[in-house]
C-alpha cells in the first residue's frame, strides 16, 4: 500500500506556521541574483520621499525702501511701507499634467500686490522652444488654498514633456517680480507599437541620449521613489518590476528558501510536510497579504501611468519549473478537493471510477505524489489521474493567483496593464499552463525557452510581449540581440524590448553600463543597436505592430496534459529513481534532456522551413472547435506526441479529417484521456489503420546500417523515391503494426510501419513513426541530407495543397537554408497590404538544445535570395529606398542579421497628395492634409514625417508615425515662438511604398 492509500488521519497535513514576515513583509528588499535562463532583473532598494514639482528663482527683487524715491515730508504720516516681495511664489498646482490639460499655476505673496498685478509669462520646454507666451491679470483670477492666486497655462501645444515657465508680475506701483518654475506635461500610457526599454536607472541628461538611439523607456522597481522620481523627470515611458515578488516567486527571491526546501525533501523524501509551499497560494494569509501588497503598488503608481505592473519576475509554483509536488498545504488540498467535486468529477463515485481509487469521502483524498505515480508505473497501472489532475490543478492556482492579481490592480489603477517578467515555457511544473496565463494576464516578458513566445503570441493575439536582451561587448552576442529584435518586431502586434544594461563588475565594484560610456556618449552595444532600435521606433515599428499575422493554415497544437504525462514517461525512463536530484534540483538539466521541449522546439522550426503559416492551438481551443469554426484557414493539424487528449478533441479531430482537414501525427499518439488514463487502445489508430498499442513512450535508439525502407508492387508506386528513404529521420520504433493486411504501396522499419498516409472520407491521416526530436540539429547543415528529406516527405505526403496554394511559390524560389517566411497583413480585403519578411531562422539556446560541436554558422551568413511571387503585385522593400516596382520575383541579399521586408499591393499606389500653406508664422501650429495619390485606393498606410530646419537639421521632436485606416491623414506640426525664421523642409513617407513627398513651408517670425 503506497502512501497515496493512507488513512485520513495520515495524510491531512498539520497547518505549518508561516514564517513571521517571510512573505508578507512589505520592505523594499533588494532581491538576490541568481541563475536561470537569463540574467535575474535586480535592482538596488528604493529610497524614501517623493518628487516633487521644481520651482527656481530668479535673484530676488530689491525690496528695501532706501532708494525708491519715496518723499517724505516732516510732520507728516510716513507713507505705508512698500509689501516685502521677496516672498513672491509661483507652482505648479502638481507635479505634472495631461498633454491638452491646462497647468494650475499658483501665485502667493503679498495680497495687496496679487490683487493689482498683472502677469505675464513664456512657457519653453527642454529642447529650448519657446512654446507659447500669455498674459493674465492676477487680481481677475480665482482664489486657490491659502489665498493663492490662480491662472492655467495651456498645455495643447506642447510636444516635450519638461517645461519651464518664465513668469513677470507688474504690481500696480509698477514693481517688477521675476520667477520660473517648472512642470511635467505627460503623454498617455499607451503601448500600441515598437518600444525599447532600458532596466537600469539613468539621469535626465542621458535620457536624451538613450532616446536618439531608440530607446523610448525603462523599468521603475517595486516602491522605489527615487527611481520613480527619475523617470517622471525623464518623461519617459516605464513598467513596474516586481510589485509582488516574494509571494509569486518566492524561491527565487530567496535562493536558500528553496536550498532548505530540497534539503528537507531529501531527508524525508516520504513525508509531506516538504511539499508544502510557502506561502500557500490557497491560504486566507497569503490572499490577505497579497492584496495589501498589490493595493499598496498601484497606489503609489496610479497617477503616474506605467506601461504594465510585472506581478514578478520568474515567478512559479516551484523554483522556475523545477519538479517538486507542491503544494500539500492543508488549504491547498481543500481547495483541490473543492475543485475536484465543483469542476471535475461531481461525485466521489465518478472520481474513483476515473482514478482507480476507493476513497469514501471528499476529505480523504489526497493527490499523488511523483514518487506514487512511479509506482504505479513500475506495476504497470496505466492510470495517473490522481497525478495529472493534482498537476492540473497547481497550474489553475497559480494562473487564478495572476489573474487575481491583475483584478486587485486594477481596482486601484483601473486602466492598468498586468503582467509577468521571466516567463517559460510549457512545463510540466512550476504553473506554465499558457492556455491559461494566455487568459489571466495582460502582457508577458517571455524567456526563448520551451516555445514560450510563440505559445503567447498564438494564444493570446494582440497582446503586448516583451523580451529580455542581455547585452555586453560581445559582437556576436550583439547579434543576436538584433536578431531577436527583428524575430519579436516581426511577429505583429505591439512588441518590445528590455535591454539588461549591466556588464559583470571588476572585482569588488558594481555593474558597469555598457550603453553609455563614462562620459554619457554611446559606447560600441549603443552603436550597434542604434539603427535597428531606431528603425522599429519609427513608422516601420508602427506598422509591423499595426499589422497582424496572415491566417495559419497548420495548428500545432498545444496539450497540457500531454506536456504533464510525457514528463512523467521521460523522467522515469531517463533518471529512473534519480528524477528528484536530476530535474528537481536542476532545472536547467531538463531543459538539455527532455525528449518533447527538443520536440516541440523541432516542429516548429520544421514547419517554419516549410514556409507554411503556423500557430500553436491549445487542447481547449480545439476541444471549443476552433479547427473548425467559421473563418478559420486551418488545413492541416500537427500532433506533436500528443499522448493524452481529451473525448471532446478526438471528437474534433476526427470531425477535422472527415470534413476535408489533413492530421499528422508524430509518435505515441492519443494513447490516453486527458485525465493521464490509458485508453483501452490507441483512440486514432482507426484513422491511421495501424495498431500502435506497443509503442513505447521513449524512443528507441537508433540502429546501425539499418534504414526505412519502401515496399511496393513496382517504383512508381512508392509513397516517396526511394533514394529518399536512405536519409529520412530514424524510425521512433519497430512496434506499431498493421491492422489486418498491409497495403500494397508502404514503408516500413523492421516490418514496421514509417510512413502512413491513408484517406479518411473527404482528408488525410498522416502517421510518422520517426523520432523527430533532432531535426533542430539537422537543419543547422544545409549540405545534410536529413533535414532536407524530412521536409521534401512532408510536402510531398502533409501539405502538397497547402504549398500550392501559397502567395509565394517555393518551388520556384532560391532561399538560403534556414529562411523563415513570415506573412502578415495590414487592413482587409482588396486594400490590404500584405508584407512578407524573410529572415535567418537560427536555431536559439544551442547551449542546452544543442549537441557537440552543434553551430549555427552556416546560418549566419550573407547570401543572395529570389522570391517567387504567385503573380505580379506592386512590391517595395521596406528598408530600401526604391519605388515600387510591379513584379512577381523579388531579388536580392538576405542579411543574417536584419531581415528583408516586402510590402505588396494589388494595385499602385503613386506618391500621397499634401496640402500645406505656402508660410507660417512662430508660434503657429502647421497643419498637414495627406490624401491618397490620384488614383490610389483607399487602403491603410503607415506614414512618416521628417522635419528640417534652414540649416538642414533635423528635427526628431517635430517628426513621427501616424497609422491611416484609408489612406488620409491630419497632421500638426506646433512651431514654436523662436524657431529659426527660413524655409523648412518637410518629407512625408508611406512605409508601405517608400515613396516620399517634399513639402516646403517658409517660417516667418512670430507675430
């Protein structure tokens, strides 16, 4: 009898006290580095106060009444001395204000001088325009507290965001006051394009350097004042780090809270009390405690505007996705009991039926724990319900503790966006259910590992996503921070980039920034990066977010418990009674040996070589019929060792293949319920027609000079040519066999079968017995005849229709190996834009996916490129300068680094039409009408503006990007009061041309 069939009375837990302010203390601690998948986002510990508006005098007015030619006469009443104007005030009423928002402006000082003065003042900003001037009569305006006067200052002009205002008073005696203060005018939070952020804390002045470069932001960490104070100061856009890291990633805030975990386990490796979590995220403590924390943060951030609160960075049930069987918190378990009869099984009867279990009560159950489902495992007892459902559940507590975060924000800050920072991948531990953090947050800052960012961007469409870029002198580290860039821009929607800005410290020193040099000017990463950042901070930036990816026409699909039941197959097989010290202690260990993050990662570089239009489809959305519903451009599925699905995705799959839809299956397929129950046999093999009953969960190691092998009456006859078959992918086993007689044309492995394609009313079920886990390798040799049979078999076998009817014909275009072919699309219907991009698709993270002497060099070259459209369309490059050219072949060089993108249209579109007055005074805003050319259609466009000056300096903080929905378009240009009076040149472009317009307007002095 396991410890899984205790009593009652052994398996309730004691409620362990937790320790006392562990992890409800709400001091700003600074969070200890530590190893992971990148570089741990630490920050120093906030400092007190708050900011402040900023209020500087001018040398005081001379108030003494010696010398102001007062007569006085004797025997006669001294006239009343003159009020002491030294102390004269203006402020802000706060600290800043919302651009179109008049500033309160306040005015003490001595009452009978306020009521006679008149005012009078110039509002410049920090690039040294004079914004606007005014004049007010003081005594006219109303009072504000403490007898204050008050006037507005319009603020619809500006165009910074730190101002200065100059302010005279004339009293009625003719006395003269000069003061200047200050204010902020901020932009709203908005986040519906490119943006690149900085995680290190920078001063004013660099600030406008960083924003030369493209880099528009940073990062505010917990209740950190002064670096709050900082970035208001800046005007610069900014997210919030972990305003509730020690509950979410509480072992990884404190590296030895998880040492003691381990180690406690390791002793008692059959206790429970190691498997509880702390905190608990079922506790009433924990909930109380959390809330407080997160009302605290959005209270002190509310008014300011951030980007997205990051709930924490690396959070997890566990320590990253390390194996351990939390939580048997006593909470925990009633909550997972609750859930259990609320949402799962109903009654205790249908639960003992789905586990194998006897249990007489709700309150007796308890979950397995790894180490029970092993045992079962080991008697052969194909039914890990218990196991699956308790792992089920952790992922729903932990994406409720996300989602219950965000709503706790949003009560305080109701326009926030909530998010994490440090996310991974589909696991089996740690809580990375992404069908379900897809649903429970906002924005993700994701890790490249286990297919994280494409599970985001496929399951959570149009959201914002960030990704991390450690940065250092590196050249080829730099690279690949390029890369990554274009890989994120490229996915459409609005994207971003955190760029970790700290180099290793000289011994005993702290982290040196490596964007800036000792003198504040760009050192060599800046210098790299610049063009690319400043690119995508542009009108290019703004229509890769605008657009959105083409319909796909494959699904991968995403099973969770497939994820949580192969896991437990490889771990066992693998380690065996090692699991625990292997993929418990090491979490970067499973992320160099398991066979299905390998797999994943290969089939979706597999179909990306392919050129098809993929995403990822969770297990809930096929089981909803998203394969199926109306609009979906879906013709073929990939089952990536799906071994646990549920009745309802059957059903759908099946109803798939029937209505015309093409499945392929890899290995190991739909060998259970989606509970981790063993079917009685394999439910998908009827439309395979093999039997794969004895397949075994791992495969089998390759054999020597043994290969697949073509069996038919004659050669033409053969699935593929049988020169293919020498260097098709080994075979996964020798196990599964036909059912009843074999058909004339096949392959086979040992008499067993390889390939299976087999017509199901109006589609196709594709069965690949072949162990696919390695073609991330394989494709990295282009001169390597694996990677290129494998693909030419699928094409062949999978997608022939698919292929055929693509926009862009392959067959007859010349790509490098390893270019993905990415479509997205801006607008709808005849006046779309279609962009293709092209890019070097490297394979990341050699260092744990990788093998030997395994590189990416033959990837990471320069080399020439023809793409093959299906007919002619008005094509420009957008990075180029030509004008577009009506073409169905697409010539050039495809960097290894920046991709090439390709605007198309059906129709020409000639250069926009602009109207502008011939001059303008200072002082007076500039407004653009943009039209469509003669005869262009009125399809969306992406338009840029650059302005110069007399001397032919541009001027960035009059440019920008506009999205047009019809190709028309407004735009103001506010000069200001002493901008160089001359002729200004203006250059309008669509990015989706390239195509410019030359506007001139003459500026004449303010009047």
């Amino acid at each position: 009898m396991t410890r899984f069939l205790r009593s009652r009375a052994c398996a309730v837990l004691l409620l362990a006290a937790l320790a006392a302010g562990a992890w409800a203390a709400r001091a700003e601690e600074t969070p200890p580095p530590d190893p992971g998948p990148a570089p741990e986002k630490t920050e120093q510990p906030p400092d007190a106060g708050k900011a402040t508006a900023v209020e500087v005098e001018l040398p005081k007015t001379n108030t003494d009444t010696k010398g102001l030619g007062v007569a006085v006469k004797t025997g006669e009443d001294p006239p009343p001395v003159p009020e002491d104007l030294s102390i004269v005030r203006i402020r802000p009423a706060a600290p800043d204000v919302a651009r179109g928002e008049p500033m309160a402006i306040e005015v003490t000082g001595p009452e009978a001088f306020l009521k006679g003065a008149n005012a009078s003042y110039v509002l410049s900003d920090e690039y040294g325009r004079q914004v606007l001037r005014g004049a007010v009569r003081l005594g006219e305006q109303p009072a504000g507290a403490g007898g204050a006067k008050v006037f507005k200052v319009p603020t619809a002009q500006t165009i910074a965001t730190e101002h200065t205002l100059s302010v005279t008073l004339v009293g009625g005696d003719d006395r003269r006051v000069e003061r200047i203060t200050a204010f902020r005018v901020q932009r709203p939070r908005e986040w519906d394009d490119w943006i690149a952020l900085v995680h290190a804390p920078y001063g004013k002045g660099d600030w406008r350097t960083l924003q030369r470069l493209g880099i528009q932001g940073g990062m505010a960490y917990r209740m950190h004042a002064q670096r709050l104070s900082d970035l208001r100061m800046a005007g610069v856009p900014f997210y919030v780090e972990n305003v509730a890291r020690q509950f979410l990633a509480r072992y990884r805030a404190d590296p030895d809270a998880w040492l003691r975990v381990l180690e406690a386990q390791a002793a008692a490796p059959t206790g429970y009390e190691p498997l509880q979590r702390d905190p608990s995220l079922a506790a009433p403590e924990f909930e109380q405690a959390y809330a407080e924390e997160l009302h605290r943060h959005a209270e002190f951030y509310r008014a300011h505007g951030p980007l997205f609160y990051s709930l924490a960075c690396e959070p997890s049930v566990t320590n990253l996705s390390a194996a351990m069987d939390f939580d048997f918190h006593p909470e925990a378990l009633k909550e997972f009991r609750r859930w259990l009869s609320r949402d799962v099984y109903g009654t205790v009867s249908v639960l003992n039926q789905a586990w194998g279990t006897d249990f007489k009560d709700w309150d007796d159950i308890v979950p397995m724990t790894t180490a029970d489902a092993r045992l079962r495992l080991k008697v052969g007892t194909m039914n890990f319900g218990p196991w699956i459902d308790f792992r089920d559940f952790q992922d729903l507590l932990f994406a409720k503790a996300l989602a219950s975060g965000a709503k706790l924000v949003r009560r305080d800050d109701e326009k926030a966006r909530v998010g994490i920072t440090g996310a991974l991948g589909a696991f089996a531990f740690g809580g990375w259910d992404w069908q379900r953090l897809s649903a429970s947050l906002d924005v993700v800052e994701a890790y490249d590992v286990g297919g994280a960012r494409a599970l985001w961007r496929d399951l959570a469409p149009g959201k914002p996503a960030l990704a991390t870029l450690p940065l250092s002198n590196d050249p080829a580290l730099l690279q690949e921070a390029l890369r990554s860039s274009w890989a994120l821009a490229l996915e459409g929607g609005p994207r971003g980039v955190l760029l970790w800005d700290e180099a290793p410290p000289a011994a005993g020193g702290d982290p040196a920034r490596v964007l800036l040099d000792a003198e504040g000017k760009p050192a060599l990463p800046a210098q790299v990066l610049a063009p690319t950042l400043r690119e995508l901070a542009g009108p290019l930036g703004r229509l890769l977010a605008q657009s959105r990816p083409v319909p796909a026409e494959v699904a991968l699909l995403y099973s969770p418990a497939s994820v949580r039941l192969n896991w437990l197959f490889e771990a066992d097989g693998l380690l065996g009674d090692g699991w625990f010290k292997a993929w418990g202690t090491d979490t970067a260990r499973e992320r160099r040996e398991s066979p299905q993050l390998r797999l994943r990662e290969s089939w979706m570089k597999l179909l990306s070589d392919l050129g098809v239009a993929w995403k990822f489809v969770s297990s809930e959305q096929l089981a909803k019929g998203t394969l199926t519903a109306p609009g979906a451009a879906f013709r073929a599925v990939v089952l990536p060792r799906a071994c646990a699905l549920s009745d309802e995705e059957l059903e759908q799959l099946r109803a798939f293949v029937k209505n015309g839809g093409t499945l392929v299956a890899d290995a190991w397929c739909a060998r259970f319920d989606a509970h981790g129950k063993a079917r009685e046999k394999p439910a998908l093999d009827e439309l395979f027609g093999i039997d794969t009953q004895s397949e075994p969960p791992l495969a089998q190691p390759e054999r020597a000079l043994e290969e697949l092998q073509a069996v038919a009456p004659n050669a033409g006859a053969a699935p593929l040519p049988a020169d293919l078959y020498l260097a098709l992918p080994p075979a996964y086993s020798d196990k599964p066999a036909w059912r009843g007689e074999p058909p004339l044309s096949r392959s086979e492995y040992r008499r067993s079968p390889v390939l299976v394609k087999r017509s199901v009313e109006k589609g196709t079920a594709l069965y690949l017995n072949m162990n696919l886990e390695d073609y991330l390798r394989w494709r990295l040799g282009p001169d390597r005849p694996r990677a290129k049979a494998l693909r030419e078999a699928l094409a062949t076998l999978a997608f022939p229709a698919i292929l055929k009817e693509l926009p862009v014909d392959l067959a007859a275009s010349e790509l490098p190996a390893g270019t993905e072919i990415l479509r997205l699309e801006l607008g709808q219907g005849d006046e779309r834009v279609r962009l293709v991009a092209l890019r070097r698709n490297l394979q990341q993270r050699l260092h744990e996916l990788g093998r030997g002497d395994d590189s990416n060099a033959k990837l990471e070259k320069a080399e020439p490129f023809k793409l093959a459209l299906r007919g002619k369309a008005w094509a420009s490059n957008v990075l180029g300068d030509r004008p577009p050219e009506h073409t169905a072949s697409v010539s050039g060089t495809l960097d290894p680094v920046t991709p090439t993108i390709l605007a198309l249209r059906d129709k020409n579109s000639p250069v926009p039409a602009c109207s502008v007055p011939p001059s303008i005074a200072g002082g007076e805003t500039l407004k653009i009408r943009v039209l469509p050319g003669v005869g262009a259609a009125k399809g969306p466009r992406v338009y840029g503006l650059r302005v110069k000056a007399p001397d032919g300096s541009e001027l960035f903080h009059y440019g920008g990007s506009w999205l047009s929905a019809d190709g028309t378009l407004s735009i103001e240009v506010p000069f200001a009061l002493n901008d160089p009076a001359g002729e200004w040149t203006l250059i309008l472009r669509d990015i989706t041309t390239g195509l410019d317009t030359l506007l001139k307007v003459e500026l004449t002095y303010a009047k």
